[in-house]
C-alpha cells in the first residue's frame, strides 16, 4: 500500500469503525476496519510526509477521522489531541464512551496512542 492510497484508506476505515461502532451493527465490519486503520497508520507513520499528513486530519471537518486521529497522535501532538478527545468524551453512546475510556487510559500513562 503506498502513501495515497494508505490515507485514503485510513479516512475511509476510520468512517466505518466509528459508525458501526455507534450503530453497533456488524462487529465483523468494526475489526476488518479496525484492522485497515491499524494498517494505514503503520505505512503513514513510517515517513515525516505521512505523519504530516495524519497531523492535517486533526483539523478534518469529519468528526470520526479527527478523534481517530488524535487516538492515533496522542504521542506526537498531545496538546491539540487531548482538546479533540475531551470534547468527544462529552457526548453519549458507545462512540463517546470509548473516547472516554481511550483518554483515561492515556492519562493514566497506559497508552501512547491507539496502537501502542
């Protein structure tokens, strides 16, 4: 998978985790793009222009592609993702509830970021 199609990807995956994880309907769908995700990031950190790139989504107008991304950059931009996580761990549901147990874990010094 190169660079382009790695974000693509990505945005794609994140979309599909966080839906079906609110909607809770097919957990297949939830790990095979949990496992897209995972395998996205791993070929968009490996360069400063993919970690780039993943940074310019914190800013994305989609709500599911910035919190991923924050889980995913807690390590490399803590500031600006702890703000994006607080604010998703204020709203209900499954989606917020694991926001909230993301961003506890990492305050407690469990977690780098999603996959780590």
């Amino acid at each position: 998978m190169d660079q382009k199609e790695a974000l693509q990807t990505y945005i794609e995956a994140t979309q599909t985790h966080a839906a079906q994880s609110v909607h809770g309907e097919d957990a297949k769908k939830i790990n095979q793009a949990y496992d897209r995700i995972e395998e996205s990031v791993r070929v968009l950190m490996q360069s400063e222009e993919g970690k780039a790139e993943l940074k310019q989504l914190l800013q994305s107008p989609i709500g599911y592609v910035r919190v991923w991304t924050a889980m995913v950059l807690t390590a490399e931009e803590p500031r600006a993702c702890k703000k994006i996580l607080k604010e998703a761990a204020k709203g209900t549901g499954v989606w917020a509830g694991t926001v909230r147990t993301f961003l506890e874990e990492w305050k407690k010094g469990k977690l780098n970021s999603a996959f780590s």
